[in-house]
C-alpha cells in the first residue's frame, strides 16, 4: 500500500509526544513521515487533512481484539474489524485466538495473517497457549514464535492449570515471547454471570466474585517470580488486582497490564435492567473497583487501555442476560469512552499515550522491537511508520449502530453521548478515515 500512498499534510494540530508535544503540522510521503514542523510549505499534489483543535497521535494500538475469523464470521470478519479499528484511531489490532478454530497452529495463524494483509489496519495475531485453548497440552509456540508472534493467550478463558501454566511460562521464556493471561479461576467463577456483590444480590444473578480474578492472578504472579518470563494480565477489573500488581511491579517482575474502557467507565448496577449487552467477562464491577483501576493506570501499575472488542450477532446476544454471550464491541468507542471515564484522572495526551506507545511496547511492534519505517505506537518523528491518529478531544457525538462498521451490535454506548472523537486515520500513510468516514 505504502508505493501507492500519497502525500498528505496533516495541518494545524498538536501533536502528541514523545518527543516533546508541540504544535505541528505533519508530512507524510511514500508511506512515512517525512517532516514534522510549524506551518510546512504544502507540497503540489498534497492532500491536506485539517487537524485544527486535534490532538495529532501515533495510530493506537489495541491489545485485545476479537474479530472472530474464521468460524464465526456473522458475528465480525477481518475486514469489517479492521474497519471498525481505523473508524476508532487504531492503525495495529491484535487478534485473539479463541476463534473457531482456535489460533493454535501455524496454518490458522497464516490464514489470519493473510486475511489481514491488505484490510484497513494491521492485524497482529495472539498464538494460544495450549492446544484446542483447552488448558492441557501446550500449543506448538515454537513453530508460532518463528512466524513472528509475540503474544500467546487462552483468552476467553484462564489456564487453569498450574502445572500447565508454569511450563508455558518456562518454555515462553526461553522463546523471547509473552504470555498473556485472563485471569479467571473457573471453580470459582462457575455459573456466575455479574460481579458478585450487592447488585448480584438484588438482581438474584448468580455472581462471580473478585477472588476469581485475584487467585489465579496471584498465582501467576508467582510464577512469574519462580521462571523468571515475561507475562501480561488481560483486561483487569477488581481493585484487589490493583494491589497485587502493585506489589509485583515494586518487586520488579516482569509483568504489564491492561484495563478496558468499559471497566473505567461502567458499573455493574448497569446490569439493573437485565440487558444482556452490558454482560462481559471479566464482569463490570463495583464503583471503588473502577477507581482503583482509573488510579493505577494514571500511576502506571497499569500500562494500557485495551479494547477487548467482542462481537456477538443479534441472534446470539439478544437473549436472557444469564443466556447470553459475554461480551460487548469496543473499536469504535474506546476513545471516547476512555476519555469520558479518565477525564480529570489523565490528560487525553496521556490517554493517548496508553492507546499508542505503551501497548505497541507490549506487542512489541514498537520502535524498541520493529524498524521505525514499520513500528506501531509511535514516536511521530521524520523517518517513522505513516499510522497516525487525529483526535478532536472536544467533539461530541453519537455512537450510531446503523453507522458502525462492526458486523455486530452489541455495544452498550450506542445512544450515549461521548466526547473525544477520530477525526482522520493513517494506515502506511493513507488516510484510511477522513472527516470520521472510513475511506476503504
Ligand atoms: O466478555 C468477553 N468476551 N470476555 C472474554 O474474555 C472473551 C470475549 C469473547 O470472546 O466474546
């Protein structure tokens, strides 16, 4: 894409650093940044994008992605994820592996490579733990790792096995690659379908409790400390967490972690309605939960906002709340929904900065891992990767389902007024989104 990329100024925004945030307007050519500078001569030929009162950031990067292909590809494909993801600022997604079949062999993670290489964003692919993500057998990471995959999970569910998990961790290690946890002890969590506590009370839903998420937590952390690997804690939700990490962070394992938009900005007395879009696992949970979670990222115990997009058709989700699927779409409005739960707690620049830099680190696609003319997650400097992101931090609007790019609907801030709103999208230095519109 990047031969045929065209030039575009990206002119009168603020753009976000490191290095240093100053107001700039941004050159790109042939897929990369050329210049960043004041008030740039525009080049003939140029597309201008207007950035006047926008933040002006490397292409986000999100963590945590479900676009369920193959199998499932009524609910989301990777073409219309993708979209989903640059109409949401996002230049790079990490697919999860929990799709039908699972991403546990080289073949079904050449399949999604493939499907991604020509969509609206990059598709990263997340290998699975173990064979079948059931728990038992380790999956073939060797094999995934050579094909360059850095980040491994059973995401949708936790490795339940201690043993298991430990020799994961063990062999992960000697890989140079991440394992990446949903922490969620199955005993513990059986049959519940909220956060149990006082509004599980009230509803009469069966609960899942905090200890759920902090055992195996706990556990992993661990063994972390006994192999000495490098492990990710997905989509954390409880304040217990907060502490445990804290602690591990003081101790300097190494350990990163992300929060969802929905967790920082949603409660579980949401769940008074029994609508089944605001059912999710992790559970939204209570309001000290949420605080806790919003403080630990703006002190750094958590690095990163991840989006845990999780499409699920009408016909699946649309049922009684203890029926329906877990899960609730995330690409398109975790901007603003990151921005509206976090305001006063952090800067949007700093907001940006947990959507950018510090999950490009994670993936390991940033600066650090990757060529600057490839790398995800920024810094915007003459010579890096032409995936940016323009953000109106002050634009209010609408999330409207028959507007969304998603094949689902199951987002529960369709109707909501957000604040914070992507304007344009780069991808290899095309605008992929325009004025909000996706271009392709
Ligand atoms: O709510 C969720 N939905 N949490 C997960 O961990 C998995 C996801 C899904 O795949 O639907």
């Amino acid at each position: 894409m990047a031969e045929g990329a065209p030039t575009v100024v990206i002119r009168g925004g603020h753009v976000v650093g490191p290095p240093a945030s100053r107001r700039a307007d941004v050159v790109l050519e042939a897929g990369r940044v050329v210049a960043v500078e004041a008030d740039v001569a525009v080049p003939a030929g140029a597309t201008v994008l207007d950035a006047g009162g926008c933040l002006v950031a490397p292409g986000l990067v999100d963590l945590h992605t479900h676009l369920r292909q193959p199998g499932h590809e009524e609910a989301e494909t990777i073409e219309s994820g993708a979209r989903a993801a640059a109409l949401g600022g996002f230049s790079a997604v990490m697919a999860m592996p929990n799709t039908d079949p699972p991403i546990d062999c080289a073949a079904d993670a050449e399949e999604v490579l493939t499907l991604g290489r020509d969509v609206a964003c990059e598709v990263l692919v997340a290998g699975a733990i173990t064979l079948g993500r059931r728990g038992e057998e380790l999956a073939p990471m060797r094999e995934l790792a050579a094909m360059g995959i850095r980040l491994f999970t059973d995401d949708g569910a936790g490795v339940q096995s201690g043993a298991v998990m430990r020799r994961a961790l063990e062999y992960g290690r000697g890989l140079g690659v991440t394992l990446a946890q949903h922490c969620e002890d199955a005993s513990l969590a059986a049959g519940g379908v909220m956060h149990d506590g006082e509004w599980s009370s009230r509803l009469g839903l069966p609960g899942m409790p905090a200890a759920a998420e902090e055992a195996m937590l706990a556990r992993d952390l661990a063994l972390v400390r006994q192999t000495g690997a490098t492990m990710h804690f997905l989509h954390l939700s409880t304040k217990g967490s907060v502490a445990l990490l804290a602690a591990a962070r003081a101790e300097g394992l190494a350990v990163t972690a992300e929060v969802t938009p929905h967790h920082l900005a949603l409660l579980d007395a949401a769940v008074e309605g029994y609508d089944p879009v605001f059912r999710v696992n992790p559970p939204l949970r209570s309001a000290s939960d949420a605080e806790a979670l919003s403080r630990a990222l703006a002190e750094g115990i958590i690095d990163a906002i991840a989006t845990d997009h999780a499409p699920h058709p009408p016909e699946a989700k649309d049922l009684p709340f203890d029926q329906a699927p877990p899960g609730m779409l995330g690409l398109e409005t975790a901007l603003g929904v990151a921005l509206g739960a976090l305001e006063g707690v952090l800067s949007p620049e700093e907001v940006l900065a947990r959507m950018s830099f510090a999950p490009g680190a994670i993936a390991r696609v940033g600066p650090a891992d990757r060529p600057a003319a490839c790398a995800q997650g920024g810094p915007l400097v003459p010579g890096a990767a032409g995936h940016l992101c323009v953000v109106d931090p002050a634009a209010t609007w609408t999330p409207d389902a028959s507007r969304s790019a998603s094949k689902s609907r199951n987002s529960p801030f369709t109707g909501t007024t957000l604040r914070g709103r992507v304007r344009h999208t780069l991808y290899r230095g095309v605008p992929v989104v325009i004025d909000a519109e996706a271009q392709r």
